[in-house]
C-alpha cells in the first residue's frame, strides 16, 4: 500500500511544475537567455545609469538568443532528416 502525499504537498508540486513548464517548456536555453537578457539590461539600466545603451542592447540580445534557438533548431531538424 502506498502512503498518498497530502493535499498541500500535491498542490505546491503541481504549482511548481505548471510553471516549470511554462517558463522552461521544451526549451531551456530560451529560459535562460531570457533571464540572462533581463539581468543584463537590469544592470546597464539601474546600476550603470545607461539607459540608452540599455534600450539598443536589449533588441540586440533578444535577436541573437533566437537566431541561436533557430539555428540549433535547424540544424537539430536536419541530422534527424539524415
């Protein structure tokens, strides 16, 4: 007989992987650049006082993370194809 966990145990196991997968998903390294994104433009907004070099670098850091994302997309798709 196994022991059931209790209702709150299940509730914040079940909160905690709803956003798991909602954040992360399929993809992690897209989770990461986000947060990585968002600590760096954080950075140069509040702690270096560079607003405007924050407002370029923000567009420039989210295109590369997904051109990355594509490009290993891509390439992931084509090894399977062979």
């Amino acid at each position: 007989m196994t022991k059931k966990r209790p209702l709150l145990v299940r509730l914040i196991v079940g909160f905690g992987r709803f956003w798991w997968d909602f954040l992360v998903g399929d993809t992690p390294e897209l989770f990461l650049a986000t947060v990585i994104t968002l600590v760096v433009t954080a950075i140069l907004s509040v702690a270096a006082h560079l607003n405007a070099l924050s407002i370029v670098v923000l567009p420039l850091l989210v295109t590369l993370s997904l051109s990355a994302s594509v490009a290993r997309a891509v390439k992931a798709a084509q090894e399977k194809k062979d």
